[in-house]
C-alpha cells in the first residue's frame, strides 16, 4: 500500500483547509482509511476514519468541524477541515487497514503540514 497525503498548508484560526489521501495498491487493505496527526512532541494520534461503507468516526476535539469521506472509485480520503483552532496545527498523515480494529498500520504516507495563525 502506498499513501500520499497533500493538501497541507497555512491558515488563519477560523479558516478552512482540504486534506486528500491518494492510496494504491491492494483494495483489500484499502478498506478503511484514516487521518492522523502528530504536533511536534505529541504523540501521533487518531483524527478521523471511514470505512468503505462510509462508516465514520470522530476524535472528540474535531467533532463538529472535521468532515472525512472518501472516492471508493479513485481510491482517495479527504479531510475536510473548518472553523481550524491553532490547536489543529500538526503533521497530518494517512493510514489504510483491511479492519477498524487494525488501525494504525505501518502503511503511512508522507504526511502534510497544516499551521494554523491565532
């Protein structure tokens, strides 16, 4: 499996960015994909995933704001971000796992900067 995660960028708090997770290989492992991130002396942690059904779940710090969904057809997550707090600043990257319980796997993209100005 192979992930790559764009969309990254800077923005003032308040603002709005799109992530997008283009992935390739065995559809299989493709099943559900997910958005992480990690701040620089945190732990990489859990944002959001979707199953391929469209089965979401949420962090709790994101609920409300972030919005994941997914182009079964090309292979690819999104991450819609709104109302961005400077919280939200971090590296985020993609993951893919056959199974929920799977998550994370060691299929990691490079991950794309978000930066968000108070």
């Amino acid at each position: 499996v192979q992930l790559q995660a764009f969309g990254g960028g800077f923005v003032q708090a308040g603002g709005s960015l799109r992530l997008s997770c283009a992935a390739s290989g065995n559809p299989w492992n493709l099943n559900v994909m997910g958005w992480y991130r990690q701040a620089p002396g945190n732990k990489r942690e859990l944002v959001a995933y979707i199953t391929r059904s469209g089965v979401t779940n949420y962090a709790d710090p994101v609920k409300g704001r972030f919005t994941i969904s997914r182009d079964n057809g090309k292979s690819t997550a999104y991450l819609q971000m709104t109302s961005l707090k400077p919280e939200d600043s971090a590296v985020y990257y993609c993951n893919a796992a056959p199974i929920v319980p799977a998550l994370p796997t060691n299929f990691w993209g490079q991950g794309t900067q978000v930066t968000v100005s108070s």
